[in-house]
C-alpha cells in the first residue's frame, strides 16, 4: 500500500460540513503530522474542469483532460495543497458552481483512480518533509486510500445542524444533496469502514470533538517508532 510503517497515518471520513476539516487542521497544529484535505483535491480538480469548460456528463474528455494534468503539492506550515500544472487554484475551489459539480466529477472512476494514487504518494511528501505522519480528511480515506491506517475515524452530524454551520461560514451548499451523491456512486461511497471510530457531533464543540480525537493520537503516537 506504499504506507512507511515508521509514519503515523490518521484517517477522518465524514459527509460534508461534519466538522472534519477543522478537527483535521486542529490534529495539525497540535501533532507533527501533515494535514491533507482531499476534498480540496476533488474542488482543485473540478474548478480546473470547469475553467477548461469540460463537462462531467462527457466522461471521455475528463479523462483526455486529467493526462495533461501534471499534479504536484505545495507544504506550508503543516498544510499540503494540491497544484495543478503548477498552480494552486484558489478560492474559486469554494463557489457555488464547484459545490455543485463537486460530486459528479468525484465519481467519475478516471478522477478517483487519478487521486488514489496522488493521496496515498503523500505519505512520502509527509515523510521527506521530516513530519511523524499525516491527518487525511475525506470520505474513502480509511475505505479506500488508508485501509490500514493507525487511527481511522468517523464523524457525522445531524442534517440540519450541518446546514446550519455552512451558512454560518456564508457559504451556499447544499449537504444533504452532496450526501446522497456521495454515498449512492459506485466507486468508493461515503460510508463508515468497518472498525471506525465514530463520532456524533451534533451536539459537541470543536474542542469537545478535538480533544477525544488528540487523546486517542497522542497515546498512538506515544507508541510508534520514530
Ligand atoms: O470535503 P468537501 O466537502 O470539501 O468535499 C467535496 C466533494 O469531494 C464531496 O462532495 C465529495 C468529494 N470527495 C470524495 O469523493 N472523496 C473524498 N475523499 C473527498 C471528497
């Protein structure tokens, strides 16, 4: 699976606006481990798509745009960023449009197969930047990319309360939409992996959700080699 036994490998799945990003950047600052944020990935290359005006429903074309795609990544503080023949795209990653073609880019099995292996190649990024390991954020990361990750967990949270904490971010997305999509495709689905922890978090702080996860690395990470 190209996973260094000496890196600790810390997977969070979960829908969208679960609380994932912000437990997966907090893990960061606190640990010395690389904060890998796959959706961004998913956004990065749909923005791309749609900035080249390749449509999802032509498959074919998807797949002709992503060979000349050379992808790379940029580390910053504890961040890696996804670049794209060079650049990294911005905030565009967060517009309207990009949330609502995010998912049918994201099951497109030449777009998965594409970022498979670029997730799982950042454990050497991780490693070659002197990190102990890496937090990766998604939704197959402990299914799929990291099956046999140190620490996989899972959080999820009430729909409505989901909705909520995007709007309060201004930001205009639909959840519950993205959700169905995302778990009814057939290559890699949303789900909970067998074996994951699972975390409610419709009614805790991000500091409650942060400290149950940090308990659980700070002990694993106690006890892996360096
Ligand atoms: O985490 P996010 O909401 O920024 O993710 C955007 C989209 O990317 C999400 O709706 C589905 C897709 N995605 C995916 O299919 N697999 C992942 N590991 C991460 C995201």
């Amino acid at each position: 699976m190209g996973q260094p036994s000496s890196l600790l490998i810390v997977a969070i799945d979960g829908g969208a606006a679960s609380g994932k990003s912000s437990t997966a950047r907090s893990l960061a600052a606190c640990f010395p481990l690389l904060h890998v944020d796959t959706g961004a990935h998913y956004r990065a290359i749909t923005a791309e798509m749609l900035r080249r005006g390749v449509a999802y429903s032509d498959p074919a074309a998807v797949a002709s745009a992503l060979q000349q795609f050379t992808l790379g990544t940029r580390v910053s503080g504890s961040a890696a960023a996804l670049e794209i023949n060079g650049r990294i795209p911005g905030d565009e990653i967060r517009s309207p449009e990009v949330n609502t073609a995010v998912s049918h880019f994201a099951a497109l099995p030449s777009v998965r197969s594409t970022l498979l292996h670029y997730q799982r190649a950042q454990a050497d990024v991780a490693q070659k930047h002197g990190f102990r390991g890496l937090v990766m954020e998604g939704r197959d990361i402990g299914s799929v990319i990291f099956p046999d990750a140190d620490l996989r967990f899972f959080l999820h949270a009430d729909p409505g309360e989901r909705a909520r904490r995007r709007a309060e971010q201004g930001q205009q997305d639909s959840v519950a939409e993205r959700d169905r999509l995302d778990s009814s495709r057939k290559t890699a689905p949303l789900t909970i992996p067998a074996g994951a922890i699972a975390i409610d978090s419709t009614h805790l702080t991000l500091e409650e959700v942060v400290s149950k996860v940090a308990a659980l690395v700070e002990e694993k990470l106690a006890k892996h080699s360096r």
